[in-house]
C-alpha cells in the first residue's frame, strides 16, 4: 500500500514538472515570437515602407512629367485635334503582412499667373497695358507615412515637387528661352491655362488623366515700334502659387532677363517670413519684373480630365 502511494506521488511530480516544462516552452516561444515580430515592426518595416513610398513618389513624379510633354507636344500643332491618357497612380505599393499601402489625391491646383505687358505707343508717353490671365493646373497629394507628404503638381506648365513644410523644387520648368543679342535679350515663353473637370479623385488605383489641347495662340512685340507700339519695361509676370519657393528659385537664376529679381508678396494668411515656404494649402505671389527687347508668348489653352 505504501509503495503504490509513493509511485503515486512520484507520477505526480513527474508530470507537474513535464507540465511545467511544456509551459515555459511555449512562453519561451511566444517570446521569441514577440521579438521577431517587433524587430520586424520597429525595424525591417519603417526602412521597407520608406523605400516603397519613395519609390512611388518617384512613379508620380515621371508620370507628371509625362502629362506636362503630352501638353506641350499638343501645343505645337493644335489644329491636329489630339487627345492622349496618361495615368497617375494614386496609392504606393503594400508590404506584407503589415506595411498597408498610403493613398493619394488627384485635384485642381489652385494657382494663377497674371501678366502685365505693357506696350507703350511709338512717339508717345502713353501706356497700352495688356492684361492676361492662366489658370491652374493639377495636383497629386501623396499621403505618405514613413517620408514626408508631398504634392506633385503640374502648374502653370511646370511640375514641382512639395511638401508639406512649404519648400518646393521645380523638377521640370515651363517653356521659356531667351537670347542674349546686341541691345538686349529676346524671350519667347510658353503660359498654359488649364481648364478641368476635376473635382477630388482619391484612393489607391491609377487616375487615368485626359488631355487635350483647345488652343495655342501667339503674341510677338519688340521694341523696334514696327507696329506702332514698342516694349514698356519692366514686364511684369505674377504667379500665385501654393509653390511660391520654386519658381522664385526659377526665375532669379536668369540674371540676364530678371536683372532685379523676382519678389514675393504673401497671400492673406501668410506671413512675410514664411512668403516663399507658406503653410500648407496656402499661397503667395511671386513678382517677376522682365527687363527685354523682344517678346513672344504662346498661350496654351488645355482641357485635362479624370476618369
């Protein structure tokens, strides 16, 4: 009888210990699972999604510099009636199991140039001043979590990249050349005013955007007074845009034809510290006094359109 309760409480012990073995075993393994897993959040995560974001800011950018060469491309022969579909995809790639994809959204920008030439009669002290109007443009928010959100934008014909500490950079300017010739400097500039059907488009799938080229039309004068007019200088260029750094950055590195260069004026809500870096979703006024002998502008009426 003794020896059957001995082995009896020898069984028992046995079998706690083995039980107690079989627990620490898999806390052991939960632990180790919970490290891995928070090496790989913490760790091989961030540098993966950053590396898929940047990759597909990258995407945005070389398919914004696509729909500005469809436009331009369009430009030089509007009469031809053409009509071209570049995509724009709005959301980055996914990293699995759990780096999520970030979404994008395609909508109008909000930007304006307005001009100021003025044309003074031959013979005269009088001013003829010939005020003209562009509009707008597109632009791509990318809502990034590991980089910083950025805008990629076409405006005004030109793409810029922003963020959202209010720096930009122009990564493909508009149309523009000039020449330095004996008694001053020719300029021929190309200003695109988008016209849209755009709204908000947001959401992870590419945005198939239209375009399409209404018109292009050109104005020429120089300081020669064939016509009766000549050139009144400075001519001026204001550009109202969300993105005032980058074109600011643009035009004062042509000495040449903005000798004095170009000036900032900020928007309603924008400080004059903050002038060229406004904060985001606000605005500021670039000023451009041009200083030339001869102008050409074409100016570019151009239909793009999201489905």
């Amino acid at each position: 009888m003794r020896r059957t309760r001995v082995r009896t409480a020898r069984l028992r012990r046995f079998r706690g210990r083995r039980a107690q073995v079989s627990a620490v075993g898999t806390v052991l393994a939960l632990l180790l699972f919970v490290s891995f897993l928070s090496t790989f959040v913490f760790g091989q995560l961030p540098s993966q999604m950053t590396q898929v974001e940047f990759v597909h800011e990258l995407q945005v950018e070389n398919q914004m510099l696509r729909l500005q060469s469809a436009v331009t491309a369009e430009s030089a022969n509007p009469s031809v009636p053409v009509t071209l579909t570049i995509p724009v995809t709005l959301g980055s790639a996914s990293y699995p199991p759990f780096g999520v994809p970030s979404s994008g959204t395609i909508q109008p920008a909000t930007s304006a140039i307005r001009t100021v030439f003025g044309l003074a009669l031959k013979g005269s002290t009088s001013t003829v001043k010939l005020p003209m109007t562009y509009l707008g443009g597109l632009t791509t928010h990318l809502n990034n979590r590991y980089i910083a959100p950025a805008d990629v934008a076409y405006d005004l014909g030109a793409v810029i990249l922003g963020q959202q500490d209010g720096g930009s950079v122009m990564l493909s300017p508009p149309s523009l050349s000039y020449t330095v010739v004996t008694g001053g400097v020719d300029l021929n500039l190309t200003l695109v005013s988008v016209l849209s059907n755009v709204s908000a488009v947001s959401g992870y799938a590419s945005a198939p955007v239209l375009t399409s080229v209404e018109s292009a039309t050109t104005f020429s004068q120089s300081n020669n007074g064939a016509n009766g007019y000549s050139l009144a200088s400075p001519l001026y260029l204001n550009v109202t845009t969300n993105y005032p750094q980058a074109w600011a950055t643009y035009f004062n590195a042509m000495s040449a034809v903005v000798p004095n260069g170009a000036s900032c004026v900020p928007g309603p809500r924008v400080t004059t510290a903050d002038c060229y870096t406004p904060p985001y979703g606000d605005y500021s006024t670039v000023v451009v006094p041009f200083v030339v002998t001869e102008l050409t502008v074409v100016s570019v009426v151009a239909y793009l359109a999201v489905y």
